[in-house]
C-alpha cells in the first residue's frame, strides 16, 4: 500500500472498523467471569442432632472450578462439620452437583471452599464469604418445623434433653424427654420407662464445650441397676470417630462380670478400659483431663475428701483425645443385644455436676 491509499477514506474506515474489534476484544477479555453460586437442591428433614443418624443432602455449585470443594455443617447448638470431622470435605461433580451425608440440625449450610482451606469441626458462628470461602448458603428450619428443644438447668449449666431415637452401645432406643427433670432439690432424673418392647430411655447433653479440666458427678445408688441398663458419663465428640471417654456403669447383659468401667475409646484395645465395682449408696465420679492424661476416680460418698474410701482409680496417659467439638453427655439406655432383657426399668439421679478448669 502506498502512502497515497493510507490517506485515502476507505484506509480510514478500516482501521476505525479494526480499532473498534480490538477495543471490543479488549473488553470481552476484561470481563470478570460470574461469581460461583452455591445451593441446597435437596435438604433432610430438621431436627435435634443426633450421631447415630445419618441423612441425605444434595446441592449445586455453579461456576466452580477444578479443586474446588464443599464443606457442610449442621447446628445443633453449634455448626458442626458434616459428615465427620475427619472426612469435612464433599466432592464437586464434573456436571456442577454434589451429594452427601449429614448428621440432622435445626439448621444446615454448604461453603464452597478453595484448596488448602481446612474448616474447623465445630464453631459459634459460620465462616463469612471472602478469601478461601468463595459463595456459601444457609437453610434454617421453618419455625413451625423446629422441634421444641427441651433444655433444663442442672449444675448451672443448661442441658440439651435428647428427643430423637439413636444408637447406644450398638443398641436402638428411643429416648423420651418425658423421662429427665429436675426435683426441688435441684438434683437431676433420668429413667428408663415403659416395659419390655417398648422401654424410652433418657438423655442429655451440655450445650457447650469445656475442654481439660476436672469433671465430678455425685450419684445417688447406682450399684443396682439391672445388668442390662446403662448408664454413662462421657467427654464426648459427636462428629466423628474417637475422642470419646467414659465412666459406665453396667454389666452389659452379663452376670458375672464388675459393673462398671473407665473408658477411653475405642474400647477394643486393652488397654484403654479398666474395669471395677460400682460403690454401693451415694458415690462421686471424677475425671481429670489434661493434655495427654486422663485420670478417672470413683468414691463412696458425695464428694472426694480426707477419708473418703476409694472405690476404682486409673490413668491412661496413650489415646487420649484433645479438646475439639466435645461436651458432657450422660446417657441412661437399654442395651438389648443381650440374653439378660431388662425387666423393671432404672432410674439413676445424679445430685452434682461440677466443672473445675
């Protein structure tokens, strides 16, 4: 091309025409692509949390990109990681869905996440979108929906009273919050009711976490509980395997064995319980945590003191959970998988929970 045809009308209108392409271009490249969007495409029902129950839950994430996964909780109390602490990350399908388990609540959310975000296994309040967190979404009960909750106050702490079915010591039992109060003495009930085929047990569990420290029960009599009753007192984490312990009271269906045991779980290795006789009358449990340690100690009487006589003490120093989504659970239970049927019920009261850090 000539200088002359650089100058001439048509040259002119084709690099307007060019330039406008380019600036078009420019600007298609420039365009920031749509934020990821998460949802719920199928929910479970609501409910109180339980950890012998598992549901189905389905969703959707658009815009998400290679690496990128859910992560689930469900509240009860608080938001706890779903399905299990040691398994919090769900899976994004190559057509954009995902699917899961989870434990019920009174509320469920799903956070889209990036790589290298590692969410806490229970927490107050829900991550904020920004940063690793890339879109999250919420799905609270209707309130119509909401189970009632019965809470009560023993201790000075409040307690969660247990309402749905679950599993115990391998056993189903359904639990009525009909079978725990508290008298005017302030002390607490909780009791198996009904009759064979039909028995409800009881129940609760501290709506907080408390971490190490010192942990007494003070017990009326619960040396005469009928071999196939239950009755424990566990540091526990709800959210997955392990992290358990436990004093338990029963005889487990047999006859011949003592009738109580501290634990630490899993309680297959043979060295993480230890097995004794329950005192007779009024008795105080304690457990002593700390990291690495767990001390377990059972007295006659309602509290340890100078010439208290002690009934069962052990440590366990291996498997010994750190603190993380625990909290205190006592638990009064059927456990059926047994020659030795309960035939009468049981009723344990537990005067004094006191919490020392």
């Amino acid at each position: 091309m000539s200088p002359k045809d650089c100058n001439s009308p048509r040259f002119a209108y084709s690099a307007a025409g060019l330039a406008s392409v380019l600036l078009l271009g420019a600007c298609a490249s420039s365009r920031p692509e749509p934020a990821p969007e998460i949802a719920f495409t199928k929910l479970p029902p609501f409910g109180e949390g339980s950890s012998g129950i598992l549901l189905d839950v389905q969703g959707s994430a658009r815009g998400a990109q290679p690496g990128q996964r859910v992560v689930l909780y469900a509240r009860s109390g608080i938001w706890w990681v779903q399905p299990l602490a040691v398994a919090p990350f769900t899976p994004v399908q190559s057509d954009l869905t995902w699917k899961s388990k989870t434990h019920p609540g009174t509320a469920y959310a799903a956070l889209l996440v990036g790589e290298g975000y590692h969410p806490r296994p229970t927490t107050e309040a829900l991550p904020q979108k920004g940063g690793a967190v890339l879109a999250s979404a919420v799905a609270e009960a209707p309130a119509l929906a909401r189970p009632p909750g019965k809470t009560l106050m023993f201790g000075g702490y409040e307690w969660q009273v247990r309402e749905t079915p679950g599993i115990a010591g391998g056993t189903n039992n359904r639990y009525d919050p009909d079978n725990v109060w508290t008298d005017a003495r302030g002390s607490l009930h909780l009791r198996i009711a009904g009759g064979a085929g039909h028995w409800t047990s009881a129940a609760v569990s501290l709506r907080r976490s408390l971490g190490y420290g010192s942990y007494r029960f003070a017990l009326r009599n619960v040396s005469q509980l009928e071999p196939s009753a239950v009755f424990t007192m566990s540091a526990l984490n709800d959210d997955g395997p392990g992290g358990e312990m436990d004093i338990e009271i029963s005889q487990w269906g047999e006859t011949n064995i003592k009738d109580a045991q501290f634990v630490i779980q899993p309680y297959f290795v043979p060295a993480n319980s230890w097995r004794f006789r329950s005192p007779a009358g009024p008795a105080t449990f304690l457990l002593r945590w700390a990291p690495g340690r767990a001390s377990f100690l059972a007295y006659r009487g309602t509290a340890p003191r100078a010439g208290s006589a002690l009934a069962g003490e052990h440590v366990f120093t291996s498997s010994v959970p750190a603190p993380g989504g625990d909290s205190i659970h006592m638990n009064l239970y059927v456990f059926g998988n047994t020659g030795e049927p309960l035939k009468h019920g049981a009723e344990v009261i537990v005067d004094q929970f006191e919490y020392l850090p």
